[in-house]
C-alpha cells in the first residue's frame, strides 16, 4: 500500500489518497479531503480564592491575569507583548485555571475537551471549552487536587495543555505554561506583595510542614538560615541586596572596586523600608528589620505562635555620641581609650591605634548583608527585630538572642563619648552578668509593635 499526501502544510485542506493492489487486479485507489488543523496555546489565567496577586520588584508591575501570555504563538513567552508572571497560593489550597487556545483554520461543531498535566498530582481535570471562531476559551477550572500541605518554590511550574475536538476520544497537544510558582505557609498579610519577599520565605522554607500558629517558629528558623547567608538576592534579576555596601553592577554577589558603586556611607545609603530595599537593593539597619518583617508577613506570619512580631530600637544613652560597632582595634590596658583621630568617628579614615597608647581605631567589621566589606563603625541607633520573644538583627545576620548582654557581645565594641577635644571609646563590661544592666552601660532599648 502506499500513502500520497499532498500539498501537506499547517492549517491546510490536504488530500489523502491510498493506493492499494491485489495479484491479478490492478491498481485501486480511494481519495480523502482532510483539515490540517495548527492548534496554539496563547494564555493561562491563575485565580481563586487562594490566589494572592503579587507586584514586580520595581513597583511598576502588578502580575495580573492572564499570567502566561504568547501573543504570537510562537511557544515562548520572551517576545514584546508576552508575558511570563509568578503566581502565589496557600499551601493545601486548590488552585483555579483558565485557558485560550487558538485553533487555526477556525472550526464549527467540534466537541471541545480540554485538560492540563500540571506539577504532581496538580492537574486540571478534563473539562468542556467553549468554540468561537478560532479561539478555544477554557473557563477558570478548579485542580483536581490541592497543592501539597506545605511551602513550596517552583521554577517553574509547567502546566502541558491538551486539546480534544471529538469530545475526549482523541487528544492533541495545545503546548505548555511555565510560570514561577509560591506556595505560602499562610496567607499574605499585604494586599500585593513585591515577589522578593515571597521568593526569599518560600525560597527558605521550601518543604516545611505543619500546623499554622503552632509551627510557625519553624518557618522563622528556616528564614533566618537564609538570611544568615548574607546573600539575599531580588527575584527579578538576582541583584544582590546588600547593608550599606555597594551596588552589585555585574550581579555577581562579591565587591568589585571600580565596577560596583560603593554606597557605605549613611549619605549615601538612605534606604529605610523594605521596598526601597528591594528597588535599589541596597538599605539601612531599619530596611533590613523592616524586609524581615515583610517576609515573614508574606508568609502570614506578623506573629509567630501567637507572640506578635515588634520592631526593637537600639539607641545610644544620653552622653555618648555613638556606639561602635564591632570590629575596632584597640591597644594600650585601660577600658577608657582615645579614639584615634583618624577612626571615622570625626570623618577621617581609618588607621591602626598607637601601640603606645590606650587607643581604638575602625578595624574590618562584622560582615553585613551582601557581605559589606566593612559597614560603618559607629551608629547612634540601631535597629533589630525581635520575634518569637528573641532578638534578631537581619543587618548582619546575628542571632538568635535571648537577652541583650548576648547580643551586645557580638554586635558593638563599646560607646563613644566626647571628653574634652576627644573621643573616647569606652568598652563594654566583661563580667557583668546581668543584661539589664550590661544594657544600661551604654544602649537604650525601645520595643515597638511592627505596623
């Protein structure tokens, strides 16, 4: 037998004819007209009540319906006019579809299924579309079954689309969905949060199980493991963020002199809050508490086992100008040292104390967030989070505490003070055991609900 198609090319009338023999009978053939059919998948729209919309890292960008876009059916989404948007739901919740598929000639009378293979056991169940000319329309559908009871990162999540024109007899395939997936603990607190801030919590807590309000320490623990990397990155284009550090202009994580832009220097470094944070990736002590919190609120977490989250202020006693930061060389026995002309502390750079004297002077510091070389090394407040009754400070990733003698140990050297045309540097007890008081030598506390 031998098969003749002809004229044989995408949305095309083609004829098929078979031509078969018998010994002693001849040549037979019989003749068929067909329709090539081109069938593309165009958009996939992402909704229900778990359905929580998110904004791009920018703020310019809200990551509406239809989430997956190939304007011109080209099977990918990188072109002008496409779009490719995350897409956020609770953990054990369904999630909702809808689809458009273009069919191309357009067709009348066809029985229309449609179905989609998505991630696991997440699959649209076969379901009837409606037929308009050359645009196959799936309304929003429910999944078959619920996501998994727990945190989850995908990237992507494909989804592969089937179409049927024979009532579910036959099936073709439409082309797939990728979009970027977040799986939340809980729902978001914010009405549209920026995709960093699920992408860092879902990111850490990828996997985690368990009971909300009950386990929720756990979901802390796994965000604070990544936030104690020092290497947070925005989602949109895996910039580094950092704490009065630098830019990251070839994105590659590290300082690079005469390529990134160096921005340690409360000048410079303006950032406050989360958002700036994440626009400009870089912040202040207050943008890193503030990122934390927000966070954790897109995980819905503003408390953690019922123990509301607060904001705590670190601030320097009446008396002293400034607490130092770790780290600072210091020489000489007295507890009392002059500060060295050249700290800092007075606008100088830094340089090496005397040896000869009771002197202190900026030495490399505690590594901040994005792995700041060296963050500044006097501030006269600070500020750190405290949930789950501990002391946190994201800026550079120290905790957790249960008490402020603890923190202070690691965090500052001591306070500095004027005496007369000096500064000095006066160091922090050794041996007082009681944090009350170890606090009261130089900082002021001040807990504060976070908004």
């Amino acid at each position: 037998m031998n098969l003749l198609v002809e004229g044989l090319q995408p949305s095309a009338d083609v004829t098929l004819t078979l031509q078969y023999s018998y010994a002693g009978r001849g040549v037979c053939a019989d003749t068929v007209r067909m329709t090539v059919l081109e069938v593309g998948l165009k958009e996939v729209s992402f909704s229900g009540t778990d359905n929580h919309t998110l904004q791009s890292d920018d703020l310019s960008t809200t990551f509406s319906a239809p989430h997956y876009l190939d304007a011109n059916l080209d099977g990918d989404t990188s072109d002008t006019g496409d779009r490719c948007y995350p897409v956020c739901y609770t953990r054990h919740k369904k999630m909702k579809v809808g689809a458009e598929i273009r069919v191309a000639p357009s067709l009348t009378g066809a029985a229309i299924r449609i179905r989609g293979d998505g991630p696991g056991n997440v699959d649209i169940p076969e379901t009837t579309g409606t037929l308009a000319g050359d645009t196959i329309t799936l309304a929003a559908t429910e999944a078959a079954d619920a996501f998994a009871d727990e945190v989850a990162l995908m990237k992507p999540m494909t989804i592969n689309w089937q179409v049927s024109f024979d009532g579910g007899t036959t099936w073709c395939n439409a082309g797939k969905s990728a979009n970027a997936l977040y799986v939340t603990w809980g729902c978001p607190e914010q009405a549209t949060p920026n995709q960093t801030l699920v992408d860092v919590g879902c990111g850490a807590a990828d996997g985690q199980a368990g009971t909300f309000g009950t386990d929720d320490d756990d979901v802390l623990n796994r965000v604070w493991t990544r936030l104690q990397t020092r290497s947070i990155h925005r989602a949109s284009d895996a910039f580094v963020l950092t704490y009065y550090g630098f830019y990251d202009a070839n994105c590659n994580g590290t300082w690079n002199a005469g390529v990134d832009t160096d921005r340690n220097d409360p000048g410079v470094c303006t950032v406050t809050d989360a958002e700036g944070l994440i626009s400009t990736a870089n912040g202040q002590c207050h943008a890193w508490a503030d990122f934390m919190h927000e966070v954790m609120k897109a995980q819905g977490l503003s408390s953690i086992n019922g123990i509301p989250n607060q904001d705590v202020a670190v601030q320097i006693k009446p008396g002293n100008v400034a607490f130092a930061v770790r780290n600072w060389a210091k020489t000489g026995s007295s507890p009392r040292k002059v500060v060295d002309a050249d700290a800092g502390v007075d606008g100088g750079s830094p340089t090496a104390p005397n040896p000869a004297d009771d002197q202190a002077a900026d030495a490399a510091g505690v590594l901040g967030q994005g792995n700041s070389p060296n963050p500044p090394s006097h501030f006269g407040n600070h500020w750190i989070t405290k949930m789950n009754g501990k002391f946190f400070d994201p800026s550079y990733g120290l905790g957790p505490y249960t008490d402020r003698k603890a923190y202070e140990d690691d965090a500052f050297e001591g306070g500095i003070a004027p005496v007369g045309a000096d500064f000095f540097l006066r160091e922090l007890p050794a041996n007082n055991s009681n944090p009350a008081d170890h606090s009261d030598e130089i900082n002021e506390y001040t807990e504060l609900a976070f908004p």
